[in-house]
C-alpha cells in the first residue's frame, strides 16, 4: 500500500498488514457507493392525497409507515438508513484498529474490534439474515431487545447461522462451521476468542496494572507476547474481514440495488484471491492464467479505459501488494483497493 508507515509492526507483518487496509478500503468503497447519485433516498408512493399529508404530519414516520400498510417501504427505509449508520461507525473502529496496530498500539487495536467485530458485525448479520424481525425491534425502538448484551448465545449463533445461507459464495461458506465463527468472538474459555482478549484488555485499561493473575501476566508483558498478540490479531482480523465484505455486499443489494453477475464475479475472483493467497489455498499466479486472466483487467476513473495487467509484471506485485498502477493512457494513478461496479461505467 502506498506510504503507509509500517514502523511498529515487524516486517514479516507488512503484507498482512496491507492486507488490512486492502479489505478495509473494500467495504469503505462499498459504502461511499451508496451515497452516491440519491442511492440513499427511499420513494414513497402514497395511495392517496390524503395518506401523504397524515404521513407529512406524523411524528414518527416509520411507525406510520408500518401502521398504515407501507411495510414494504417502512422496511427499506429503516434497513437501508440502519444498515447505512452500522457500516459507518463500523469502518471507522475497523480503520482506528488497523491504525493503532500500526503503531505498535495493540491493546487499543484489540479494544477497537470489539465495537466493529461484537456489537456492528451482528447488527448486520441479523439485518441480513432475519430482516423482518430484526427491523420491527428497530422500529418499535425496542434497545432492551437487540441490546447486544442481552442477546443470548443461542440467539447469537442463529443471526450468524442466518445470515451465513444468505451469502454469496456457498461452495466456501456452507462449509463454515457458525461455532468457530462465534466462538473467535464470543466465547470466552476458547483459544480462539477474541471476547477473551478484550475482556482483558479492559482489565488492564481500567487500572492500568497488571492484576496478581498468571493468565494476565502474560498479556503485552514482553516483546514475545506483544508478536503472539500481533500475530492473533491478523489470524482473527483477516478472516473477519473478508467475512464482513460478504455480508455488506449482500446487504448493498438488498437496501441499495442489484448487482450484475458480471460486477459480482470480477470483484469476487479479486477479493478471493487475496484472501485464499493469504489463507494458503492457492497459488499465486495461477488462479489468474487462462480464462481468468480476463479478471485482471482494471478501468481507469479519468479516461475510463482499461488496463490489462499480466501475472508476472510490476504492476500484478502491485495489485498484490494492495496498491496500484498508473494508467497507459492518460497517467492518472489507477486504485486497486476498491470494490468496482461496472455498472457505474
Ligand atoms: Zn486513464
């Protein structure tokens, strides 16, 4: 990635830590797309004169929606404005974490994913997985009902297992298993859990010494647990990330518009790669030789033409590398780091 300052992770950490960033930059692109060209506005088609201005003199617009059989409309408005305001506030704790990470800051990058990995990714699971019921709690501003905390284990891995049948992809994500999926953040006795390591976290942030306890000695205390931590942190991060790509991209299509098969297969074969290539299931050059190669086409945003790039040049290093190249044509520096809807050229 261009000019980041990777000074406090060590250097075998960079491409992971590029990594980051590349799905990072993914899901953000997802989302400044919706706000572009009125996506975020809902049409109302009253069925009378007479509806538009009760609705118009209404306290709460939503509840008169759904009161009044717009539920269709009342759903869209809420899911998209819900989904819109989740993401948001999810990408800013993901891009703080990321951040301090890069610092060397690992308590504070681990604290930050509870926000983004506990609370956000839920809301969006459950959004997309049980949409009915979910928007009628948000609606009926029922919090006591969808208050993380009070959502109990079971609960939880329904949401995930909901939202997991509604992806794209079935061939990798039918073959997840939800508990490991819930366990990396919920379950506090397993290795894997990210719960156990912001539960001490906290421990550690709020009197900000180490309690009398063998387990939490050994959390930062020394520069091999600081590399284990580092290391946990992108093992749990990487495949959060790419889980969550998942989950907003099929939310966008459902709040925002379809999208075209050729759109999802150019950004699935991309974002795939890099998560696989990372994961150690394919080789790198490969995956993109014959039919594929086709994918490893990018359009400039200033002169709209296309750049073909080849598996063993510069610039392929530099799409794996979550940067860039500059345009043939006009020169403009052309971003890989990004989700791309065809539809929109
Ligand atoms: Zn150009």
């Amino acid at each position: 990635m261009k000019n980041r300052n990777h000074l406090e992770v060590p250097e075998k950490y960079w491409a992971k830590q590029n990594l980051c960033w590349y799905f990072h930059e993914i899901i953000v692109s997802i989302l400044d797309n919706c706000i572009t060209n009125n996506k975020m506005e809902t049409e109302v088609v009253f069925k009378s004169e007479e509806d538009a201005e009760k609705f118009q003199k209404s306290d709460d617009k939503i509840l008169w929606l759904y009161k009044n059989r717009y539920i269709e409309e009342a759903k869209n408005l809420v899911g998209k404005n819900f989904f819109n305001a989740i993401l948001r506030e999810m990408c800013e704790f993901i891009c703080e974490s990321i951040n301090a990470l890069e610092k060397g800051k690992i308590s504070v990058a681990l604290s930050l994913q509870r926000k983004a990995f506990g609370d956000n990714l839920l809301y969006l699971e459950w959004l997309l997985g049980e949409e009915e019921k979910f928007l009628q709690l948000v609606a009926n501003k029922r919090f006591d009902k969808y208050a993380v905390e009070n959502i109990s284990t079971r609960s939880k891995i329904d949401i995930m297992r909901d939202a997991i049948k509604k992806l794209d992809n079935q061939a990798f994500f039918s073959e997840i298993n939800v508990q490991t999926y819930y366990d990396m953040r919920y379950h506090i006795n397993s290795d894997y859990s990210l719960q156990r390591i912001w539960d001490k976290v906290n421990i550690l942030s709020t009197d900000g010494h180490f309690k009398k306890s063998t387990e939490l000695n050994f959390v930062f205390s020394d520069e091999d647990n600081k590399i284990e931590y580092i290391d946990y942190y992108y093992k749990k991060v990487l495949i959060l990330l790419y889980y969550t790509y998942n989950v907003v991209i099929k939310l966008y299509e459902r709040f925002i518009r379809k999208l075209s098969q050729s759109t999802k297969a150019y950004n699935y074969s991309l974002i795939s790669y890099k998560f696989t290539k990372e994961f150690g299931n394919t080789k790198s050059e490969s995956i993109f030789k014959g039919e594929l190669s086709v994918f490893l086409s990018f359009i400039c945003d200033n002169c709209k033409s296309i750049k073909q790039i080849d598996v063993n040049s510069e610039d392929f290093h530099n799409f794996e590398n979550g940067s860039g190249f500059y345009c043939d044509k006009c020169g403009e520096y052309i971003n890989t780091s990004r989700y791309i809807f065809l539809e929109d050229y």
